[in-house]
C-alpha cells in the first residue's frame, strides 16, 4: 500500500468542534506510539537509510524540529494573527541536525517535553479563540484550532507511516 504525498494532501475544514479532545489525546499519545513501534529495534535499523530517505531517528528528530512551529502557530491564533507562520518546506533543520548521531533516547524525550507542552497549551486555549480563523500559507486555506490540532495528527501519522515502512523494509 503507497502512503500518499504529504504536500499532495488536502485538510478540508472540521466542522465539530467537540472532536478537538479526541484530536488532543491522538497528539498525546504519538510520543507512546513511537516508543512502542520501536523500542525493540537495534541502532542499525533506527539508522537505516532507504534511498536516500530519512532513517527512524531522523523521522523522529523531526518531529521535534516542527513542535516549535505548531506552538508557534496556536501563539498566531491567540495573537489574532490572519496568516499562520510559515514552515520551512526545505525541513533545513531536520537536514542539518543530524539525528543519527543522538541517542533514541535523547530524540524521544526531546519531542515528548515539547508535544506535552503543545497539547497543555491547546488545552487550555479559551473558547473563543476555538471559533477565529487564520490562513494556511501553504494550502491557502483558512484554518481554526481545531482544523490546525487535525494538521499535526496527521503529519505525525504521516511520519509514523514512514517509520513502519523502514521497520517492514528491514
């Protein structure tokens, strides 16, 4: 089965609001997923790299790279901001930061302090924030919290996908 292309996905609008809990467990529970999916495999293997492609700690690594972005965005939403920050396509840090040479460990704890700190920050958001908009830079369409908590869910399991492909491919 072929995971579709990150940039080739759509995110259209989520209209209940009252699914933004299950959202926040989801994001939650991706540092406990990981750390199930991986802690038998040896370091050949989190550092395997298919085709020139990310290996395990990379993938992980950048997840954490892209916490401060997602914080950063729900900072656009309280701040009233019409257009959300903008990502760095290029993933320059991910690249740069050569992951293979941290302890799994290290990456692990890494993204699990930051994503717990983004999902207290989205659970104590106040109401109204919930219901404002902001652009989307790069799908150009608007987005509310809600529709912004389902982004990440998604580029997590996207990642998490990828990690199950390298485990499969070894």
């Amino acid at each position: 089965m072929k995971r579709s292309k990150w940039f080739e996905r759509t995110f259209p609008p989520i209209e209940d609001f009252g699914v933004l809990p299950n959202i926040l467990e989801r994001l939650a529970g991706t540092p406990v997923r990981l750390s199930e999916l991986i802690h038998e495999l040896n370091v050949e293997t989190l550092e395997f790299k298919h085709d020139g492609r990310w290996s395990i700690k990379e993938e992980i690594g950048h997840l954490a790279d892209l916490e401060p972005l997602w914080l950063g965005r729900v900072e656009d939403f309280l701040n009233g901001e019409k257009v959300l920050r903008t990502a760095d396509l290029t993933n320059r840090r991910t690249h740069e930061a050569n992951h293979n040479q941290t302890e799994i460990g290290v990456l692990l704890f890494d993204f699990r302090q930051q994503r717990s700190a983004l999902v207290a920050k989205l659970r104590n958001l106040p109401d109204e924030i919930l219901r404002q908009s902001a652009l989307h830079p790069r799908l150009q369409s608007p987005m509310r919290v809600v529709d912004h908590a389902f982004f990440v869910a998604e580029h997590d399991d996207h990642h998490i996908s990828a990690v199950r492909e390298i485990i499969d491919r070894r």
